[in-house]
C-alpha cells in the first residue's frame, strides 16, 4: 500500500509541477487561457497573482517529492510528514475550489484525486 500511495504522491506531485508551469510560465499563452477559461485581459491583470500562486504549487511538489525520497531511503517517519506536508494541501485545497465554485467541480477533481488517493493509501498503509 505504501507503494502505492508513493505512486499517487508522485502523480499528484507531476501534475502540480505541471500547473506551476501554467501558472507562473504560460500564463498568458492561448493554450493555458483556454484551460482556464481567461481572457487575455483578465489574464495580464492577474499575471502576478498567478505567477505566485503556481510557485505555492511547486513547492508543494518539491516536499511531496522529498518526503517520497525520505521514504525510499527508509525514514519512514520524516518521509511520511513531508509527504502529508505536500499532498494534504493540495488536497484540502481542492475542497475549498469545489466549495467556493461549484462550476469548477472538474478542476478540483483533477486537483485533488491523486492525492486524495495517496493520503489514503499511506494511512493504510503506513498503519499496517
């Protein structure tokens, strides 16, 4: 189980990289526009806001991908917290997308999913 919840960790950790790019490179690009469903003009007035917030992304990526190393290296502990450090947020931050816009329903899915799944897998897992 812990494998596995190490997979979904990764997964979550990969796609959270991948919004840090949309966000802070390619804000203002038509294909990241069209993903989040912005004019260019709201786009460029929320140019900064976005670059910000897709670093909060990849740091959440970055301690999820040092607790997964802690991990493998056996420090089960250390490991397991950088790891709930990581994909606990991106998790609860889902929660609050959904509850704050119902219409983003889709994107917190995606958001939240894997690590949702990892949590879960690494509480049964690291509990066996």
């Amino acid at each position: 189980m812990i494998t596995a919840g190490l997979v979904f960790a990764a997964l979550a950790a990969l796609l959270h990289v991948y919004i840090f790019t949309m966000e802070s490179l390619t804000w203002t690009s038509d294909r990241t526009r069209a993903t989040f469903g912005t004019t260019a003009e709201e786009a460029e007035t929320t140019r900064l806001l976005a670059f910000n917030q897709g670093f909060y992304n990849l740091f959440l990526a970055i301690v999820t991908g040092v607790g997964i190393a802690a991990l493998a290296l056996g420090h089960r502990g250390a490991g397991a917290a950088l790891v709930f450090a990581g994909v606990g947020p991106m998790a609860a931050a889902a929660l609050v997308l959904v509850a704050s816009a119902r219409d983003k329903a889709r994107a917190a899915v995606t958001q939240g999913l894997f690590p949702a799944i990892a949590i879960v897998l690494l509480i049964v897992g690291l509990d066996a």
